[in-house]
C-alpha cells in the first residue's frame, strides 16, 4: 500500500508556522511544485556555516528521515542549493536562521 503523502506547500506552511511559534526565523528562498516538490532546508547558523537538510530513503527502517547531508560554509551550501536547483525546479528551500542548529526537523518527517 502507498504512503499517503502531504502536499509540498502544505508541508512547508506547517512547518514556517511551527519554526515561527519557536521563534525561529525562517523564509522561503525558493518555491517549489505545490503538490510533489522535494524540500530542502538550509539551517544557517549565523557565523558564516551552514547545513542542508534533505529527507533521504532509509531501507533499513523502510523510512525517509531528514539528514544533515552537507555542511559547511554559507557559500558551499548555497552553491550546493543552487546545482540541486539547476536540476530540479520543482525543489522548495526553506533557509532557517539558528545559532545552535536547531531545526525543528523529527526524524520521523512530520516536521
């Protein structure tokens, strides 16, 4: 049976009000597909570094979980954004500003 999946822009709309009720600034850099779009999401830690979090397939617990898949500097992981990007135009970026790392992203993919 097929997971039921929730709509990007639902998704995204869920998660800014949950970042914005911790007081979490946070905007959308880029928008994508409305229904299916694949979202990134840039957690700038406000002293030049950055990570990218993007929800990757887990087979060992048959999951999709979000991962910190590069770190770096603010422009790697832009530059990382922008070749994703350039590859697929139906990707959301959401960038998040939080000193300490702080992304509100459950392992699980809710949020």
């Amino acid at each position: 049976m097929a997971e039921a999946r929730l709509a990007a822009s639902l998704w995204v709309a869920a998660y800014l009000a949950r970042l914005a009720q911790a007081t979490i600034p946070a905007y959308v850099l880029a928008r994508g597909d409305d229904t299916a779009g694949a979202i990134a999401v840039k957690c700038a830690h406000l002293d030049g570094t950055a990570a990218l979090w993007m929800r990757e397939w887990d087979m060992d617990s048959d999951t999709r979980p979000w991962v910190a898949t590069d770190r770096g500097t603010q422009r790697d992981i832009d530059a990382a954004i922008a070749r994703q990007r350039s590859r697929d135009r139906d990707r959301w970026v959401i960038e998040i500003e939080s000193c300490d790392g702080t992304t509100l992203l459950d392992r699980d993919g809710l949020f």
